[in-house]
C-alpha cells in the first residue's frame, strides 16, 4: 500500500512482491502454506537482510566522512531502472579499474532514483481539477 500511495505502479509493486516471493520461497505452496517453521526461517533470513543493510549503511558513512562516495540522482520515468543500474556500475568500474589515478582514489559511487510522479502530483492535479 504504502508503494501505491507514493505513486508506484500497480505493475512495479506486482513486481516486487513477486521479486520477494521467488527470493524467499521456492514454490508457490510454500507461499500458501506459510508454518511455524517457514516463518521462522523467512524472520531469520530478513533480519540477516537488516543486519546486511546495516553494514553497508556504516560503510557508505565511513565513505562519506572520507570524501570517497559520490551520490548521483537522476530521474526516472520509465524502462528497467535495474538494467539501467547494472550497466552504470559495471561502465564505472571498467572505468575505474583501467584508469590508476582513479583507482587510488577509492571512490564509490551510489545512484539514487526520483520519480517523476509523486503521490503528491496527483493530489495537487484532484485539488486543481475540484
């Protein structure tokens, strides 16, 4: 729901949830049949998943006190932003890794998306039309 308010497609969440189920369970009957036991296993994992981002977030601070992580945003209108994400970091690091000036640097570079529509675009476009 809270991906439908802030103006995600119904086709973006569908993905996702389905991105989620195939990472956590291997057949849909497992889905369905949700036990003690399968939940403890889907707890576990997702805290292990929590522990990870924590990691990476120390790590992008420590970049960041450093001068060594660069942020780009871009906007995102449509297409695959996973595609376009994969092919940036893998044209970075050719970069990075040919060019030894750059390399001693030891810059991380993270991309952040902002959408063109927003939940709240929509509500200004309901105010105006009432």
């Amino acid at each position: 729901m809270t991906f439908l308010t802030n103006g995600y497609s119904l086709d973006f969440v569908e993905y996702n949830l389905r991105q989620f189920y195939s990472r956590f369970f291997r057949s849909e009957y497992q889905i369905k049949d949700l036990n003690r036991h399968s939940y403890r296993i889907l707890r576990r994992e997702l805290f292990r998943l929590v522990d990870e981002e924590k990691r990476e977030l120390e790590e992008e601070r420590r970049l960041q006190k450093s001068n060594k992580l660069i942020r780009l945003h871009y906007l995102f209108d449509w297409g695959s932003r996973c595609q376009f994400n994969e092919k940036f970091y893998k044209l970075w690091s050719d970069i990075i890794t040919k060019d030894p000036i750059f390399k001693e640097f030891g810059l991380k570079i993270k991309l952040n998306t902002k959408h063109c529509y927003s939940s709240n675009m929509f509500v200004a476009r309901i105010k105006k039309d009432i």
